[in-house]
C-alpha cells in the first residue's frame, strides 16, 4: 500500500517549552479511513500554508489500522496528533473529544474521506477572525451548495431531518446535519457537558444546545462522492436523528431507549391478546391459567424485540439469551404485579378506570424498563 507522507516546507521553527497553541485545530474522527486520511492531511496542510495550524485525528481502534497510519504521519510533523480511543464508538463522541483535546482558538470539524471540501478552511477562518461569527457551517443547501456524494435515500432522510429541526428545534441552519463546520472554542467549553456523545449529529446538538445565542454563518459547498473505504452512517441516520430531536425536545427527560422499549410493549399487548384468544379457544384450561401462558408469551416476546432493537447494541446471544430471557421474565412478573397494585390505588383515590389503568400500565413499564436495563443489558 502507499503511504505517503506528506513534508510541509511552512512548518514554524518552536522550541517546544514555552511554544504557544496554535491559532487552529482541525478535528478529522476516523474510522476505516487508512487510505483517506494522508491525503486528506496532507491537502489540509497545503490550504493552511502560512496558518499556525494543528490536526488533530481521532480514531476509535479502526480495524484497518488508521491509528497506525495516523501515528506514522504524527511522528513526522509535530502539529499532528493522534487520540486512539479504544472500546468507543461513535462520531459526536469523538469529535467532542478531539475539540476538548485542542487549545486553539478555532475549531474545525472536517470528516477524513474527502467528501467536505476542505479549501473552504481559509474563508471560515475569516468569518471566525472578522469577530462577528461565532460558528461557520459548510452547507450544501445554501445557495449554490450541492451533494453528489448521497442516495437518494440518504438525500430525501437529510432535507426531512433539516426541516424538523427548524420546526421543532428552532434551528435556523440550512444543513444542521453537516459535519463540516469551524467554531470559537469558547463555546465548545461552554456547550460540551449538554452535548449527547451518542449518533453523529454533533453540529445540530450545538446549535440546539446554544438555543439561538450562536452566530452564525453558513458557505455553500458542494458534497463530494467517497473514494475509499464506505459511510459509516448509512443505516443509522433515521434512527440517530430522532433519538436527538427526543432528548432536546425533553431536555433528555424521555430516552429514545425507553420510546422503543414502551413501542415494543405495546406490540407484546397486542400478542398477549391473540395468544389468549388461542389458548382459550383450544386448551381447556382455566381462564387464569390460560391468561398466565399467555403473559409468559408476551413477555417472550418482548424480550426476542427488546434484544433486537431497543438494545441492539448490547444484544444478547447464545446462553445469555437465554439467561436475558429467564431475568425478564421474572422482572416483567414483578412488573405485571406492580402493574395492578398501583391501578388499584389510583383507582381507590380517583374512581377514573382509564386513568387507574393507565397509571399501573406505565408504572409497570417503568419498572420493566429500569430493572431490565440494570441487570439484563448492563452495559459492560
Ligand atoms: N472516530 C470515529 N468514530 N469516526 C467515525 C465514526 C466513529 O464511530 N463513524 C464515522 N467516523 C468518521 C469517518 O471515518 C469519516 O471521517 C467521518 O466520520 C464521516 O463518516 P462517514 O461514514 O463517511 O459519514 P457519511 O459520509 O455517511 O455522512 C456524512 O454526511 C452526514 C450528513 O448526511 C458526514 O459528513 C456526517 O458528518 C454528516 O452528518
Ligand atoms: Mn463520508
């Protein structure tokens, strides 16, 4: 393979102690990007010739080795570095890691593919240095912005995504899903303990975050095909994007986890109630024995829908699956009690059925919810 190393002829002669921080950073998150990323730093380098400059590359133990890569580059040139994160994932995380890691004054976020155009640098690090901008996106759908590098798919969940957010999150972006922007630092320390390091959508979780008090400027670009390597992203963007518009719009009060885990409870109702009418039409047990098969049923079920997509991450395989299976069983008994203990009581005070009803029901499915998560998915 060729592994070019690029030579800057600009580097600035430091002696090391007492050298200051550089002016810029340029965050690059990797993953799988072996072949991408000494071209992409070594076309950063030429943009920002004669800039006091810094990159700053964090990958997440890519399989294909980029850290190594990343290292070779950083033994060479002093103003690269390298954050290796080991057993993390995901994109928000790193870049936020990558922003708190730099001490310069500006921050960019570029991704390392080459799909963001990077010679758009020089004019944001105008706007940032002509004192009135806080923030600088690089917009495909301002102006002349353009993407040649997404599926139809892709295209049609970003133009939705960009909508929603102006509507329910009052941010005024023509791209808030960008990852290719430049900010003051300041704001980066300010903004980074509301930021979720969950999914991707770093840029639209500061602007959310800000709550309108960012200036902004956007520059159009125009969003290039991959060469390389493949997107990450690709299956994850729907998902990601509405487990970020729930935690802002609750002020992380509701987690996506939980919608999902209420979503597939609601199914499992639905298979309690067919399972019942099976049961009671061909065994000739008693009703409650009839009806405690079927909750065992049930609860199976959710388990099985549980472990595939609400805990998808962490799912279960093999024999903790079937320990899991055994765990929520009995969890979801003890919820199915507490379930009718508690609409017992409302119903005691408030005599309104469907309130009482209601009550236990989401009693029960918070119980579920919070033992389960504690001992069946514990994360490891
Ligand atoms: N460290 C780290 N960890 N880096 C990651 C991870 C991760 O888990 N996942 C992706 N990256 C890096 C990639 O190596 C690449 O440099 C950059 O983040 C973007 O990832 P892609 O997988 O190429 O994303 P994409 O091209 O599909 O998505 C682009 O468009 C989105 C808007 O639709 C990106 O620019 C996104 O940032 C953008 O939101
Ligand atoms: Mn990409």
């Amino acid at each position: 393979m060729d592994q070019t190393t690029p030579h800057f002829d600009d580097a600035p002669r430091m002696t090391g102690a007492g050298a200051r921080p550089p002016e810029i950073a340029v965050i690059l998150p990797t993953f799988n990007e072996r072949q991408n990323l000494p071209i992409m730093i070594e076309r950063i380098g030429r943009v920002l010739a004669g800039e006091d400059w810094e990159i700053v590359i964090v990958d997440d133990n890519s399989p294909d080795g980029t850290a190594a890569v990343a290292r070779s580059l950083a033994a060479e040139d002093r103003r690269i570095r390298c954050l290796r994160r080991i057993g993390r994932r995901g994109l928000a995380g790193a870049c936020i890691e990558g922003l708190l890691a730099s001490q310069a004054r500006y921050l960019a976020v570029i991704d390392a593919d080459l799909q963001h155009d990077e010679t758009l640098l020089t004019a944001m690090l105008a706007k940032l240095r002509g004192g009135d901008v806080d923030l600088v996106v690089a917009s495909r759908y301002c102006e002349s912005g353009r993407q040649a590098g997404l599926s139809k798919n892709r295209a049609r969940a970003s133009r939705w995504s960009t909508m929603l957010s102006r509507s329910l999150l009052d941010v005024e972006l023509t791209d808030p899903m960008s990852g290719f922007f430049m900010i003051r630092s300041e704001w980066v320390h300010e903004l980074a303990p509301s930021l979720s390091t969950q999914g991707f959508k770093i840029l639209l979780d500061i602007a959310a975050s800000a709550h309108g008090r960012l200036r902004v400027a956007e520059l159009p670009y125009v969003f290039g095909a991959r060469q390389h390597g493949e997107s990450k992203l690709d299956a994850r963007v729907a998902l990601d994007f509405g487990q970020l518009l729930l935690a802002k719009l609750t002020n992380d009060a509701v987690s996506f986890r939980f919608l999902l885990f209420c979503l597939v409870g609601l199914t499992g109702v639905g298979v309690h109630m067919i399972a019942l009418a099976i049961l009671h039409a061909l065994a000739p047990y008693s009703f409650s024995v009839d009806q405690s098969l079927a909750t065992v049923i049930a609860i199976a079920w959710n388990f099985v829908f549980n472990n595939a997509f609400t805990y998808r991450d962490q799912r279960l395989t093999g024999w903790g699956f079937l320990g899991g299976l055994l765990e929520f069983e009995v969890i979801c008994a003890v919820g199915a009690i507490s379930n009718v203990g508690i609409a017992n009581l409302i119903f005691g005070h408030e005599n309104i059925w469907w309130i009482a009803g209601l009550g236990g029901a989401l009693m029960g499915a918070v119980w579920n919810y919070a033992v389960s998560a504690a001992f069946v998915w514990r994360a490891h």
